[in-house]
C-alpha cells in the first residue's frame, strides 16, 4: 500500500489533514454541531496529555454536559 497518501499533520491527535487548505476549509465552513465536536476533540487530547488536573477535568466535564443540554 505504498500509494496511500500520508496526512500532513493531525489535529488533536486524530483528525488527519493531507494539505494546508484542509484546516482552512475546516475553520471556514465549520458549524455549531462541527465546533463542538472539535472542542471536545481538543479537550480530549489535551486531558489524555495530562494537562488538567482532576478538578480542571471536572470542571470541563461539566460544561461541556451543560453546552450539550442548552442545545438539545
């Protein structure tokens, strides 16, 4: 499989980007359901890469179930 493109670079450890105009049309086309979605990518990988301390991750858990419930 020698002629399987290798991405550019990922983001948040998991969405894979093959050009510099990914993240842009990523960033320029992007909605609410498309944003947090991304938010939690990013706090997941950031919360995997021990940079929040137990009560940070709570507090995070937290508003991030009440974004979820005002929105549904």
């Amino acid at each position: 499989m020698a002629d399987e493109k290798q991405p550019l670079g990922t983001l948040f450890g998991r969405i894979a980007y093959y050009k510099s105009s990914d993240v842009n049309n990523i960033i320029d086309s992007m909605d609410f359901p498309q944003g947090y979605y991304m938010i939690t990518q990013a706090l997941e990988y950031a919360n995997s890469s021990g940079l929040f301390s137990i009560q940070e991750a709570e507090i995070i858990s937290k508003s991030l179930r009440l974004i979820n419930n005002d929105n549904k």
